[in-house]
C-alpha cells in the first residue's frame, strides 16, 4: 500500500551537524514564520480550563509545536572522551511517507511537484493516526487553541494560516516560500518549475549563522544540495525502514552517522 | 409498579431498589460526563496524552471493547449461518453485549478526535488506502446492524408485543435475522482485521510492523482471530455476572461450556499463528532493520513479562483449558479460563496502541512512559456505566433469556 | 369504522404531498436566501467615477508587486495620489477647531480648509462620499476595510500571477464544461483583453454603485467565495494541478 | 382526532422528505463544516506588501544587524542582513524574537514614578531637579555595550563633573583593562577568526555566547581549512562542533596560558616590548608545565601539544575570556605567536565631551556603585548584580519591566528597536572596525522615548534629539548615512596589535589560580535562548530551552557521574547550591562534558519580574557567584567561584 511516487523536482535539506551548535535561532524562525503561538500556560479567556490541568508550558517537550526540533547526541562516553552533537529534525518529506497512507481523510498528501508532504488544517479531523506513523516525531498535534499573549497577535506571518486547536501539523519547507518563489518568477518571466538555487528557501536555512542547513532541489544539479547529498558522509535518518527521507544529514564523525540508524543487529545497513 | 413491564413470568426486583441501582451507576455515568464536557470544552490537552502519545487509554479501550464485543457476530454467524440452535439461549445478550461495546467505543472515538464537527469527514473524503476509514466505515455500518439485531428484542416486549402490528414486524424480523448475522459477520470480520491492519501497516514502527498477504499485514487475521477467540466467552462472562448479580439461572451452563469450546477453539488456533509471528518479527524483520528483540522491551513498564503475560498466561493457559472438555465443564475453572482469556486479548490491544510509539525509532532518542489521566479514565468509565445502565433495563424490561423460566 | 374510512379516500397520500411540496418550495425559495445577510462597503466608491470620469486604468490601483504578489485592494498610500489631503495639516487643523478627531461627522460638518481645499468630486453625494473616506480614513490613517465579494480565507493561498496568462476567448471553449464555475454571461459578446470578469463581478470597471456583499452567518465567507470544487473544476479542465499545496497554506 | 393525528405525521413525513429534497440540509452541513475550520476566536491573518527593512536589534550583548520582515507595515518577523558583515544572513535566537518582544505585553506602556504613570514633561522636571541636588554624585550604568548612546550619557556625567559611568561586567572590559590598562596597548582586541589557521578559545564560548557571536559563527562556517580548539571548564555548545575540548578550570585559564606560552617561549618566539626578558623570566620560572599542572590539573604534554600546533600554525590567534589575568596572558602569548590577533581603531566621537570607550571601561562595577542619582540604561543590575548598586534615585530605561524597573524609581520607557535610532559600533571581539546603523522600522506601539534624546533634554550637550547625534556621529566617522540605513555597515581593518609590555610582574601574580571554599567549582555558562544578564528570555525561545537547563520551574545543574557520586546525588535529584552570598535550587542532570569537581549551571534564570516565559523559571545564579579581586591586576571577577552542594 506504500506506493513510491518520483517528481521531477525534489526539494530537500542537506544540513550539517559539523557546522550545528545547536544554538535554536532555527527553532525561533520557524516558529515566527510559521504563526506557532508561544506556549502559555494559563488561558485568560477559558475560565473552564480552572476546572482541569493548565496548559502546558515549553518545558514539557512531550507537547510543543516544534516543527523544527533540535536534539542533542551523545556519544555515550565518560568524561574526558565524552562528545556532543546537535541534530535539527525537520519533516523529513519522505518518499515513501509512513504518515500519508494511514491518514482517513486525505488531509495530508504527498501529490505535488516538489515531493513536499502536505497537511491541510481544515481537513484534518485529529485523529493522529499519522502521529503514532512517523518514527521522526516530526508531526504535531494542537492540544490547546493557539494563543498568544495580549497584543502579540498583531505581528502575525502571512505565510501560514494559525490553525485551531484539534489538528495535527508538521514542517512544510515554509511551503508558501514556494509559491512566492514561482510568482515572482512569472512576474520575471522565468520558469516557475525551474527556480535557481536559493530562490525558494526555508526560514531555518535563512537563519542559521552558520549555514549548516542548506536547501534546495535535490534532482537538480545546479542546486548545492545535489552535490551535498551525495557527499562520502552524508546519511538519512532511519534509512533501513524504507521511508526514504528528503532530508539529509552530513557528519565526518562516525559516531554521529552510526546514531542516523540502527545498528545493534547482525544485517547491517549500507554504512 | 412497572410489573406488567416485565417479561412474561419473570420476577424482578422492586421499583424502588431498581432506582437505588440505576442512581449508583448514573453517578458514575456523570463523573464520566464532566470529565468528556471538559474534554469538548478545553480540547484533548485535558487528556494524558501527548506528541509521543497519540494513541492512549481511550484507543485502547476501544479496541478492547471492540474486541469482546465480537461475540455478538460470531455468535450470531454460528447460530444463524451455521444454525447451531443451542445457541439461541444465549444469542440475545450477545447482541445487547455487541451492541454496547460498539456504541460505547463510538462515543469514545467522538471525544478521541480533535474536531468532532469533522467527523463525518470520514465518509465525505475518504481516504482507500487508509485502514482506519475501512475501521470508521465497517463500525458504523455494524453499529447500524446491531441496532436492526437488537430493535426486535425490543419489541418483544410483554405490553408492546400486544399491538398485532409489532408482533408482526418482530417475527419478520427474526425470519431475515439471518441475512442481518452474516452482514454483519461480513462487516465485522473487516474491521476487527482493519483494527490489526491499523498497526500492521506502520511501515515507521518497527515494533508493530508486519508483511503480509496481499494489502493485509498478519496482524489483520491475528486480531480477527484472537476478537472471536476472546468475544463468546466475554459475553458468558457476562451472563455469569448477571446470574450472580440477580441470584438467578439464566442461561444453563451446557450453552456456557458451549460458548466456552467455540472460544477456546479459536483462541487455540491465535495462539498458533501469534506465537508463529512474533518469532517471526523478532528473529526475521527486527534485525532486518537493525534491532534486537531485547531492544523492543523497557523497564518495568513495558518490560518483557508484558508480552509473556499475553501470550502464555493469558493465551496459551486459557486455550488449553477451554480446548479440554474435563476443565471446560468445571463451572469455577471455565470462568477463569474466560477472566484470562480477556485480560490476554486486552494486553494485547494495550501492547500493541501504546507499546508500540512508545518504543524510540531513533537511535539518539528516549523511551517514554504514558500513563493516561482521570479524565481518560472517567470517560472511559462513563462508557461502562453507560453499559451497565443499558444492560439493566434490558433485563429489567425484555425477555433477554429466553431460559429464564424454565430455570426458575 | 369512520377513522380507516377516512384514511382510505384520502390514501394518506394527500397530507404527505401537501407537507412535500411546502418544504421544496420553502427549500428552495426561502431558506437559501436566509443564509445571507447584506453588509454595505465601508464607503461608496464608484469605479465608473474614476475609470471613466478620471481615465484611470485599472493597474493605476490593483497592480502586481515586483515580487509577484498582487495589490488587490489599494492602500491609502495610492488614493492619496490623487486625493492629496495631507494628514498632519489635516489633524492640526482639527486640533486647532477643538474637535476630537475621532468624531468624525464633527469633522465633516466643521468643512475644514485642510480637508476641502483638497476635495476633487463635483457633484454632493460624490464630495461627500470622498469626505467620508478622506475623514474617515485617510487623515486617521487607517486602511478602509473594504469587503471582497472573492473573500477567500487564510488557509487558502491564490496567485493572481499563475492566472494572469488566463484569456476569456480561450477559455469560451471550455463554456459549457465551465457553466457552474464561471458566470456564461462573461463569454458572451467581445471578450476583453483581462480576464478579470472569469471570477470578479462582471464589468465591474463601469459599475457606479456596489452591489451589497451577501455574507453567510453560518461560515463568514461570501456568497460569491468560489468553493473548493469550482478551483478544481477548472484546473482539471485546464491540466493543472489539483495537489492540496497547489492552493493551500 | 385519529384522523388529525395520522394526517398529522403523514404531512410531517412528506415535509420530511421534502426538504431533503432542497439544498437547505446540506448547506447548512457544508456550512457547519467551514465554520469548524474558521472558529472566531482563532487570529486572522493581514495582507499586503511585504519588505524586509534593514536595522539593528540590540537584544543579544553584541548586537544583531537584522531585516524586520513587515506585512502592509506591521512587523512580523526577522532575519539575518546578508550586507552587513556582523550578520551574513544569519541571527541570534534572541534578535529572532524581536517583534514578538516589541508586541510583548510587558512592554513599558508609559513613564512611570513610584508606580504612578506620569506625562514625559513630569518626567523631566523630576530627573532636572534630582539632576540639580545630585551635583556630582550621578552615575551611569549602561547595558549598551557598543550605541552612541553611552556617548551622550558619559557627556552628561562630564557635565556635571562625574566619571561614574559603568558597564555590565563583560569580557570587553576585562580585556580593555588587560590591553590598555596593563599592556598599555591602544585600541580595541579584535579576533580574525576567519583568517586565523587555528584558533584556540582560551574560555571564549564564542559560537554560543561569547562576543560577536553570530560573527564568529559565520566566521566559524566560512574556515573551512581552519582549526577550532576550545578550552574551558565544560563541553559549551562551542565545543560540541570544535575539533578538540580540552578541559581547563576556569580559574586556571591563565596559568594554562602561560604554562603554553612556556613552550613558545622555549621555541624562541619573542615580542617587541620593554619586559620582554622579565616576561620570559617569570614565565619559565613559575610557569613551568608541570607548576601548570600541579595548580590546574591539565597535563603538561596537552599543554606541549597545543604550543606545538600553535607554533606550526601560520596564523594562530588565542581567545580569551574570563579575569583580566587570563586575557592579559592570552594577549601576550598572541604577541609572541603574532597571528591573528588584531587592534582596532575606535571611531571618533560625536559629543566631544563623551567619553572614549575605554574610559567607560574603566570604572568596575562588581566594587559596588553608591550615587545620590543613577541613571540605569537598558542594563538589569538589580538582577545580575544583586545588593552592588545603591542609589538615592534611580531613573531606569528600558522597554520591558524587569528586576531593575521594578525597584527603580523612575522607569522610562525606551523604543524597541525596531522603533527607534540605535547604531552598533566595534561590537567586542571582530576583527576589523565595524560601524551599523538602524532606523525606525515602525511606529511604537507604546509611549516611549529614546533615553538619549529624554537625556539631551537634561543638559545642553550641542544636541536635540539622538538622531542628530547619530548624524554627528556618521559624519565624524565618515561613513555614508544612506548606505548606513540601507543596512550596509563601515568597516576599518583591524591593525596588528603594539603593546608598551607584557606586563611581566602583574601577570605573574595574577595568574595563580585562585578557587573559593566550596565543595566544589561552579560553571556558571550562558545560552543566548535562556537569556542574557540584561535580557530575559523570549516567547518563542522556552521550546528551545532543553531539560538539561529547565525542567516545569526548577533550574537543572550538570555534573559527571564522577562528580555526582562524590556529592551523592543522582539524576533528578533537588538539590540546594550555596556559594557567594546567596543560595539556588536545582535539579541534578549528569551530563560527562563537565570537568571533575565542577557542576555547570545556566545563567540567565530565575527572573523575578518579568513576563509568563522568564519569570519563576528556574533560579538565578547570579546570586551564588562569588566575587574574587585580582588585586595584581586591581579588578575583580567571577571566575573561581565556588558552590556548596546539599540534598533537599
């Protein structure tokens, strides 16, 4: 039931954890971008929330809305061999996504030239099938209606509508980029299905003091990405189930390629 | 004062001690209820779960419910279709059991879902590859059937049963039940697979992955299977209880033992297959993808004895038991054989909802530990209140054993 | 006895029918429009005053941003182009008078030297509607919420660059396929070089008076909101993409 | 009545299946459905024209040169400025949240005395009569470590005949009193870490915190051939992504330094300066490797090793952080080394009665502050410094309330940046002179008032309003104004650095380590997502805040398990830190890139006033650092501090 579809253009990441310190600028622009609402834990408005449990602060990593979420590795050593490492997890927009198939109600679809997972709010019921789908965690689910302290509504994004509490949401490579992207090459009289390197890029990419994120179209060649992803260190989280992300990572320390998959059993992987 | 609602003969308690029963189960009915209001009112943040947790109690518990209500369709399959007439002594509170369990865990999906006001979505925009529309479309539809199964029995009833129109309507009913018991095994059959088929196919979770045959993953048949290995003897169960409650014989336990072989007969057969497939994954997908048996157990709370507890405790203990005629018909050793039977189907239903996100595909993340929160468990008690309630006017009011007399 | 006969002549068909038929014609006569409730543009504007009486073209006011996005409605920034009031004279003049400038009818009955001197409509009902805006507006600084008979909502991403290229002749063709898309009227007769009637009121550049905007109580959206399928009809018609993200955001 | 009756549901029943037989029900679904997906209370979007405005954010200690993304006007959000060299594209998580900050509910809304809202004239009459009484005895304490706006409050002290102008405690000052104080250097220490072939980061957490940071980060990505070494009590975020981490107590930098330098000198290397042989002298005499390794604990052949590299290397640069000692050392092994350590020239003045920017370094402010009127800009004293500030009256800008505008007096509300004329100049640690400027990208949204242009109104200084000044200043720099606004920063190349000496008998005495009593040492580290001594943390920047720092409201302390055991304490376990003159709760984390006998706490918790993301978070450190003068070096620094560990 998992049915492989090619496109033309492939849209994806190639980051860095050489070049990551982990330091959250991405995590902060994405959310800007993206009209994800700090997390409050009292709800002025709501007097029934008295009645349950507050809402969550952002110290409960188990219920944030973080499309871009930055984990940290360890080697495992003991001091003074001991290592840290930082590795931004955006959606991986696989291409062959675990979270598509399951969903009952087409509300997310990976249909589009570009290979750019979707995940439309209106459509979605919450059931969070995809959730408990995706082993990247990559996907979220609004458990609260958004909110943001008084006044602070008004610095809104116009890239992405705010979404209700009850629907699931993920990373979309700040998708309506994409679209900016294309109409600004009609108005120029360019090719929209042929944008050149760095003409559509994500907010996290655009953020990182160092770079460590570089995206683009994986299949085109003019694009860096597509040299990059083929690089003698680069890896896929997870490779050996099958998924095929569009997102790469490039790490010279094999310690941190060893934790992009699992390797503890006899048949091994591809590295 | 409401005796000459009673089913023809039968002794029932007084109006008054019925009130007290029914106002104990409302209480717990309403605790349920504020906790699902809350639950509407705030959104599901009120709830124990979380990004890592998707799926909780309340899946869980709907599986499970599911699971044991499947008594209802095999036992009408086998009374009907196969026409196995000792059946019929007990054939009415399966279906009320049926019915139950599924309205019940339709309720329950209602509050799941984070826009209720979508749900009909399902249907509008379904989505074909997806085995939770299979789930949302075969339950509703058998939910639809069960009420056509049960509407007669309510008619039945002494004073409505009066008006020669109804009496009519009744009969005709009973005469095509047939065609209604095989739909609905049909219906039922497929969702009780999709439910397995749902956790089968997640391609990202290699705790629960399995292959297949054509679309369906081995989990498909092996959660039909352990449904109809576990439903029949639930519903004895039940009856049991009832007897216990009402210090009356109400279905004569040569029907029990009966129920109790058909269960025992299949849940050997689960028990074949799922001990054949999970040596399978453990020894043949699991290090495809680079994972060890061990590596899928954690801790205490979700440590190894889980799965033991399912499958030999709770799976092969009970299989043998009911498979073995001298044990079956030992009235005190066929309930317990059935109390295990059910607790073996539920683990597995709890295993493979939470069991199976809890456990951390990447490398360089952690386990976590769910534990749902009051007002998971309240509505789900809700749920069971509702069950109680409907069970005791049933009794109370409708000739629900047909036995009843002739064993008073 | 008299009951079953009396059921019989009539057959019970009679009621039913009546019952039937009343509902279809209040169905489809009555409840639909009370879906509905008129709301009136913010002020009067006349596209005939400025297109025809003023020779503007329609880029001098809804124009393509060089980064492809399109100014639909425009800003004060434009109208002051033309109606060349200066805020800060205008608000001194008012704080001279003693008025609080948020009382606006105070403002326009005061017929400020700032405000008037400024004013370029000939006849009254045309001055005083440019008063209204100017005062209302202009001078305070605030964008006229102008309601879009096309409103569509956030969660919807539409390009006016990827539809530009659209030709109403072209499309005559696909008239029938696009009957319920597509007002026929707009194929009839010469077809314009824009394609702006395809979803926008038919000719709007010579209508003098807006009509209401229709605004559903139920959804917020407005009658005229082209729905989901209707995008879709024509993409598949045209061979374009149907994908969520295509139109969603 | 039968007959009513059945008529009666005949006619319901065809009304029934009429209606389903008109659009009516299934509008109303459709309607329904569409309502669900626009709920009232949900925000909705604005449109229009979208720029990206060039200016600077000054949230973050050095400063970012930022675009502010504006729809139809109204900000939204903000990103890197790829023309200015300080930026590159990229920013700092804290300058990523600004428009969230300046929309922030916990803005200043209007002046504010003793609680009262008051009119800005009010204002003025109030700090002119204090500004009258006071006489000489006013004082500065500025959190601006790089605006002209220091310009304008030092000429004020000068006016009134004070040099009490203070900075937050900051590694610019220490390395000022070590380069212009002890070496008698000129200019401001620059780092070419783009340039440089190996760098090792003497302490310097220089791609998380330290200096420039998004400068260095920038530079750190665009060497590719170049080597990073971080040296420091713990494995910082810089050290997860240098080539090696070589573990070094804080108090010991120095020591480390010299114990190198040891091995430079012993290669042959020399610095033109007077005390050259007497620098020598001292080095090799109480320097000695294994003198190093008795008082710090790092092994003399790791010393070996990194003078080895940095000898091999063409353009090796040493970055310090920490005491004035460790920066002095530091200075001197970059002279001998002469890499890519460099002097900058400090731009001219606007006000000429302004201070330089090294006199405003002088003054140390750990000694205490007592002024009958402090003037208190952009700067948390009452939180960083708890109990070293008194002041008769105390007039505090700033554009959040924090610990400070809540104890003070008067409280001003200052533009965001966003809002208001704001210029970044030499931010700490570039290596060439660098000159940015920002102008109002929008309107404020409160009643606020540049603090220097409220200030210029206190004294006639030749000024009316900031803006001038910073035209002043643009003029006497000779940088262009348009190419300024339009985002593009002026730039000076650093020179090599000239000292007068190494100042031999102060370093030698300065370096010894010195430690506190408790039981163990105290990382004190700073993230820029938690937050700065002078900026709490922001709305969105909590999700980035990871256990290992905050858990619910309680602070998390990392230690090895080494260290752990030695305590006996376990993961999780709440334990009570005492050091200084206070106390902190925390929570026990074991992370092994903490040295042995040391446990790292975050700075930049804790606050007590504040908005819903900072205040009651954690606990502030600030209270248990101890202050330890280096009386050969006549300043005093955190570095050393010690904390006492007890179960709760």
């Amino acid at each position: 039931m998992s049915h492989f579809k090619e496109f033309k253009i492939k849209w994806g990441m190639v980051i860095d954890i050489d070049k990551c310190t982990g330091c959250g600028a991405c995590m902060v622009g994405c959310q800007v971008e993206n009209n994800i609402a700090p997390m409050t834990k009292s709800d002025p408005y709501n007097y029934v929330q008295a009645l349950t449990k507050p809402r969550d602060d952002a110290s409960n990593k188990l219920r944030t809305l973080t499309w871009m979420n930055v984990y940290e590795l360890s080697n495992g050593m003991a001091f003074p061999e001991h290592e840290t490492a930082y590795l931004p997890r955006p959606c991986m927009q696989c291409g062959n996504p675990a979270c598509v198939p399951v969903c009952p109600v087409v509300a997310t679809d990976k249909n589009e030239e570009g290979g750019i997972v979707s995940q439309i709010y209106p459509r979605c019921i919450g059931c969070r099938y995809c959730m408990a789908a995706c082993p990247y965690h990559a996907r979220y689910f609004n458990w609260w209606d958004p909110l943001w302290p008084e006044g602070m509504d008004k610095g809104l994004s116009p890239s992405t509508s705010v979404r209700p509490r009850g629907v699931v949401e993920k990373c979309n490579f700040c998708h309506s980029r994409y679209l900016q992207a294309k109409d600004k090459a009609r108005m120029d009289g360019e090719d929209p299905m042929n944008l050149p390197d760095g003409a559509y890029t994500t907010a996290c990419a655009d953020i990182c003091p160092t770079k460590a994120i570089t995206f683009g179209d994986l299949n085109n060649p003019e694009h860096r990405v597509h040299e990059l992803a083929k690089g003698p260190h680069a890896f896929r989280l997870l490779e050996k189930l099958g998924l095929h992300p569009q997102v790469y990572y490039v790490s010279e320390r094999e310690w941190v390629r060893k934790q992009g998959d699992n390797y503890n059993a006899d048949a091994g992987g591809h590295h | 004062m409401d005796s000459k609602l009673f089913p023809e003969g039968a002794q029932r308690c007084s109006f008054g001690k019925f009130l007290i029963w029914t106002a104990v189960i409302l209480a717990f009915f309403l605790w349920g209820l504020y906790a699902a209001v809350l639950v509407l009112y705030n959104g599901i943040g009120t709830t124990g779960l979380d990004n890592y947790f998707g799926f909780g109690a309340w899946i869980t518990f709907d599986l499970a419910v599911i699971a044991l209500g499947a008594g209802a369709f095999f036992t009408g399959l086998l009374k009907y279709i196969l026409k196995i007439k000792q059946l019929e002594k007990i054939i009415n509170l399966t279906v009320v059991v049926g019915f139950i369990c599924y309205s019940g865990a339709m309720l329950v999906l209602t509050l799941d879902i984070g826009q209720p006001g979508r749900a009909w979505f399902g249907y509008w925009h379904p989505n074909v590859h997806s085995m939770l529309t299979e789930v949302i479309f075969c339950i509703t539809c058998y939910c639809t059937v069960l009420i056509i199964e049960f509407v007669p029995l309510v008619l039945e009833q002494k004073q409505l049963n009066k008006i020669p129109f109804i009496h009519a309507l009744a009969h005709n009913m009973h005469v095509n039940m047939a065609l209604f018991a095989g739909l609905g095994a049909f219906l039922s059959t497929f969702h009780q697979g999709s439910l397995g088929g749902m956790y089968g196919v997640l391609i990202g979770r290699p705790f629960a992955f399995r292959e297949g045959f054509f679309i369906w993953p081995w989990t498909f048949f092996l959660f039909v299977l352990s449904a109809v290995g576990s439903g029949p003897v639930f519903t004895v169960l039940v009856a049991t209880f009832m007897e216990k409650l009402t210090g009356k014989k109400l279905v004569d336990f040569k029907t029990k033992a009966l129920m109790g072989k058909i269960a025992g007969t299949m849940l050997t057969v689960y028990m074949f297959f799922k001990i054949l497939d999970t040596w399978a994954w453990a020894t043949g997908y699991l290090p495809s993808v680079g994972l060890t048996f061990d590596e899928m157990f954690y801790g205490m709370v979700y440590g190894k004895w889980l799965l033991y507890t399912e499958i030999v405790l709770c799976g092969v203990v009970p299989a043998i038991m009911l498979i073995t005629p001298s044990i079956r018909n030992r009235p005190a050793l066929l309930y317990t054989a059935a109390i295990l039977d059910c607790i073996g189907v539920s683990l597995n239903r709890y295993i493979f909802t939470v069991q199976t996100i809890a456990f951390p595909a990447m490398p360089f993340d952690q386990w976590q530990v769910y534990n749902p929160n009051w007002v998971e468990y309240a509505s789900s008690i809700m749920i069971v209140a509702y069950g109680f309630l409907v069970l005791s006017l049933v009794y109370r009011y409708l000739p629900l054993f047909p036995q009843e007399r002739e064993l008073n | 006895m008299e009951e079953r006969k009396a059921s019989k002549r009539c057959g019970g068909v009679f009621p039913f029918i009546i019952g039937f038929l009343a509902t279809c014609v209040l169905g489809w006569a009555v409840i639909p429009g009370l879906f509905f409730e008129n709301e009136e543009q913010p002020v009067w504007f006349s596209h005939a005053v400025h297109v025809e009486g003023q020779g503007l073209d329609c880029e001098s006011c809804h124009y393509f941003r060089d980064d492809g996005t399109y100014a639909g409605f425009p800003t004060n920034e434009v109208c002051a182009e033309c109606h060349a009031v200066d805020p800060e004279e205008a608000m001194e003049a008012i704080a001279e008078e003693g008025i609080d400038p948020t009382d606006y009818d105070a403002i326009m009955q005061a017929e400020l030297g700032a405000i008037e001197d400024n004013l370029a409509s000939s006849d009254d009902d045309m001055l005083q509607a440019e008063r209204e805006y100017v005062v209302k507006y202009l001078i305070q600084g605030k964008e006229v919420p102008w309601l879009n008979y096309q409103y569509q909502p956030d969660n919807v991403y539409f390009s006016h660059a990827s539809h530009m290229a659209l030709s109403i002749e072209d499309l005559a063709g696909l008239k029938k396929e696009l009957s319920d898309v597509v007002d026929p009227s707009v194929f009839e007769g010469e077809a314009p070089e824009q394609n702006c009637n395809l979803c926008h009121l038919k000719d709007i550049q010579a209508n003098n008076v807006p009509p209401a905007f229709e605004r559903n109580i139920l959804s917020g959206y407005s009658k005229t909101t082209m729905k989901m399928w209707q995008c879709e009809r024509c993409h598949a018609l045209k061979g374009q993409p149907n994908a969520c993200y295509t139109c969603h955001k | 009545m039968s007959v009513a009756r059945r008529t009666f549901i005949q006619l319901g029943a065809g009304a029934t299946v009429g209606i389903l037989f008109t659009p009516t029900v299934w509008k109303a679904l459709d309607d329904v459905s569409i309502w669900t997906q626009n709920w009232p209370w949900i925000p909705t979007l604005k449109y229009g024209a979208i720029e990206n405005k060039p200016t600077v954010s000054k949230m973050c200690e050095s400063g970012c040169a930022v675009k502010v993304r504006t729809v139809a006007g109204e900000p939204f959000g903000t990103m890197g400025n790829e023309d200015n060299p300080i930026s590159g594209g990229g920013i700092c998580p804290l300058c990523a949240n600004g428009v969230q900050v300046k929309n922030s509910p916990n803005r200043i809304k209007a002046p504010m005395l003793n609680g009262e809202e008051i009119t800005w004239e009010k204002a003025q009459e109030v700090v002119a009569e204090k500004l009258a009484a006071a006489g000489s005895k006013v004082a500065v304490v500025s959190g601006d470590q790089t605006g002209t706006a220091n310009e304008v409050f030092s000429a004020l002290l000068a006016d009134k005949g004070s040099d009490a102008f203070y900075v937050m405690p900051c590694d610019m000052q220490a390395a000022d009193k070590a380069w212009t104080g002890l070496m008698g250097g000129t200019g401001q220490i620059g780092y070419d870490l783009e340039g440089a072939d190996l760098v090792l980061l003497a302490g310097a957490d220089a791609l998380e915190s330290w200096g420039p940071t998004v400068a260095n980060l920038k530079s750190f990505a665009a060497n590719e051939s170049g080597k990073f070494i971080f040296a420091g009590p713990m494995q910082t975020k810089t050290a997860s992504v240098t080539s090696k981490w070589v573990p070094v107590p804080a108090e010991g930098m120095a020591a480390f330094t010299l114990g190198i330098a040891y091995y430079v000198l012993q290669a042959g290397k020399t610095a033109d300066t007077a005390d050259f042989g007497q620098f020598k002298a001292m080095v090799m005499s109480e320097y000695s490797p294994a003198k190093v390794e008795a008082a710090t604990g790092v092994k003399a052949d790791q010393m070996a090793a990194l003078a080895k590299q940095l000898l091999t290397a063409s353009n090796p640069v040493v970055v310090p952080a920490g005491p004035v000692a460790a920066h002095g050392a530091a200075f001197a092994l970059n002279l001998l080394l002469g890499g890519a350590m460099k002097a900058l020239p400090e731009f001219a003045k606007a006000i000429p009665s302004a201070m330089s920017r090294s006199e405003m370094l002088k003054a140390d402010i750990l000694e205490g502050v007592e002024a009958d009127l402090l003037f208190v800009y952009e700067a948390n004293p009452a939180y960083a410094l708890p109990e070293k500030i008194k002041a008769g009256f105390t007039v505090a800008f700033d554009m959040v309330q924090t610990e400070t505008t809540a104890t003070a007096n008067l409280v001003l509300p200052s533009p965001h940046p966003y809002e208001r004329f704001d210029d970044l100049a030499s931010p700490y640690g570039l290596a060439a002179a660098t000159y940015s400027l920002g102008a109002p990208v929008c309107e404020s949204s409160v009643d606020a008032s540049n603090a220097a242009t409220f200030i210029l109104g206190l004294a006639d200084l030749g000024f009316e309003s900031f803006e001038e000044v910073i035209g002043a200043k643009t003029e006497a720099i000779g940088a262009d104004m348009d190419a300024l606004q339009g985002g593009e920063a002026y730039v000076v190349e650093g020179q090599t650095p000239m000292a007068a000496s190494l100042a031999a008998n102060v370093l030698g005495k300065a370096s010894v380590p010195v430690k506190g009593t408790g039981t163990v040492g105290l990382a004190p580290y700073t993230l820029l997502n938690v937050g700065t001594a002078n900026q709490a943390t922001t709305p969105n920047a909590p999700c980035t805040i990871s256990n290992n720092q905050l858990i619910g409201d309680h602070m998390v302390v990392m230690m090895g398990s080494a260290t752990a055991k030695q305590l006996g304490v376990t993961v999780g376990a709440k334990v009570k830190l005492s050091g200084g003159k206070g106390e902190c709760e925390a929570l026990v984390q074991i992370f092994e890139g903490v040295m042995p006998g040391v446990v790292a706490a975050p700075l930049g918790l804790g606050h007590t006033v504040g908005d819903e993301f900072s205040k009651g978070k954690g606990d502030n450190v600030y209270k248990i650092l101890t202050v330890s003068s280096e009386a050969a070096a006549g300043a005093s620094t955190w570095a050393g501090s010690t904390v006492n560990v007890a179960k709760i």
